[in-house]
C-alpha cells in the first residue's frame, strides 16, 4: 500500500515577512490510482488516499448495486497488480455463487475522479440505482444540538487532514451523537465508499439510526450513496445540489446542508430535527 501523505519541498512566501520567503518541507495528501476488479475483470479505476482499500472497493461496489451485504463476497483482497515496484494498487473481488458479474456498458463509464466521483454516465436513470432500503420509514430523530456538535467532532478526528489540509472526511454518527467511525480521502465520494465498506463488512447495513457527515458538499451522488447504504440522515458542512435535494426527498431521507456552528438549513423531512 502506498503512503497516506508525502513531503515535498516548498518556497513559503509570506509577503508580510522581511525575507519574503523561504524552502521548507511540506505534508501533501497521497493519490493514487486504484483499479476494482470483479472476477478478474477490471470495473474501475478511482483516484484515492491509499489506505481501506478493500473497504473503498466494497463500499464503491455496495452503493453502485452490485452486491448488497457481505455474503454476496466470496474474496476480497489488495493485490500487487503489474507495476515495478508494487504499489497494491489494485483490489481483486471474487462474487459468491449466484451473485452476478456487474454489467458493463460503454454508456457507463466507470473511472472516477478525486474531484466528482463517478463521471460519464448516459443520463440520471443510469446513476440512479435503486436501493434495498428504506430511509423513509426510518423513526430516528436528533436532536438539533446535537447534530450541530458533529462537524467539530469529525474536525477532531481528522489527523491526516491536521497534516496535509487536503483530505475530504465522511464520519458515521449514532443518534447520540458519538462518531461511530470516519474515514478521510482525497474524494469525498471514496471517503463515503470506505464508510459503507467497513458497515458492509461488519454487517451494519442497512444503517438506520445513523447520521452521515460528509465535509464538504452533499452531491446526487453522496446522496444516492448514504441512500444505497439505508442511511435516513445526511449532513454536509457545504451546500447540496438541487438533485441531491430531489434524491433525498424522493428516498424519504433527511437532508441538512451548512452545518456550521449553531446554525443549519434542513431541506428534506424537517421532522427528524428536534429542538429538544
């Protein structure tokens, strides 16, 4: 596996300085490529923080509906692939018996981004796989205060990003309000991925009673995620989009955007926010 930062030598300018500037080292945030393979097959390839790489496979092949609990894996492991020096740069997935391959279409392209995730799909029926679960009927209900303390207990959490300032985060709460688990990646939509991962292999799924944070924005396709995973609650630092919006109001789930400080805007089931 690759290393999560590196260091780089850098010119610090400051302009307020007598000297103006100077070399200093400098933590950069790893990325890699990493290929998910099916039975031998290549299905994609994502620019990721290495580190939960199986995880990031399994969550990838979870929230794009190709398998749905951790029965429908026989093995999953990180291999050496072919490059000099071995990088294990790849994540080779055997399905169970009866479980069927993924299809591919060249309609659907598959390679991912750091930046925007899953990119080049014929049109939003393509992107909008349908989940096993429900979030709607989900009776979870949080408190707004304590929704409201999450982002600084994700922000505490987050060492690589203490290192680098370059990592997205995504952390998984209970309705109390205590960070279950987090994952940090230099995609937002990877550092999803490892979360729902690590729940497939724990056997968590679907995810009711739980809080998703994401730190920066909440995207159709985070949402489409925390939905595939059986989440009844999203909530993003940032602004969503107008299709997350319709996504979550569609799936019957929570949607909160600008969680900062005290204050929050709530665009789907306003219901689960209390001010108890």
């Amino acid at each position: 596996m690759g290393r999560v930062t590196g260091r780089r030598g850098v010119l610090r300018i400051d302009l307020d300085a007598p000297d103006g500037g100077r070399r200093r080292p400098d933590e950069l945030a790893a990325e890699e490529p990493l290929e998910v393979r099916v039975g031998k097959e290549p299905l994609a390839v994502t620019m990721r923080t290495p580190g939960h790489d199986v995880d990031l496979a399994l969550g990838f092949l979870c929230t794009e509906g190709v398998i749905r609990g951790p029965d429908d894996v026989r093995t999953a492991m990180l291999c050496a692939g072919a490059e000099t020096p071995n990088t294990y740069n790849v994540v080779d997935v055997t399905l169970a018996d009866g479980v069927p391959p993924p299809e591919t279409d060249p309609s659907r392209n598959f390679y991912t981004t750091s930046s925007c995730g899953v990119c080049g799909k014929a049109s939003i029926d393509a992107v909008r796989t349908r989940s096993a679960y429900d979030p709607g009927s989900d009776p979870l209900t949080v408190p707004a205060a304590t929704l409201a303390g999450m982002p600084e207990a994700l922000r505490r959490a987050q060492r690589t990003f203490d290192k680098t300032g370059g990592l997205h985060a995504a952390g998984l709460f209970d309705g109390g309000g205590r960070l279950v688990v987090l994952r940090e990646d230099v995609g937002r939509h990877n550092a999803v991925d490892k979360v729902v991962g690590w729940a497939l292999r724990e056997r968590r799924l679907p995810l009711t009673g739980h809080v998703l944070l994401v730190s920066g924005r909440a995207s159709f396709e985070l949402t489409q995620k925390a939905w595939m995973a059986g989440l009844p609650v999203l909530a993003a630092v940032s602004a969503p989009s107008t299709l997350a919006a319709e996504l979550a109001d569609e799936a019957g789930m929570t949607l909160v955007g600008f969680l900062r400080g005290r204050t929050m805007n709530v665009y789907t089931r306003p219901d689960r926010i209390t001010r108890d």
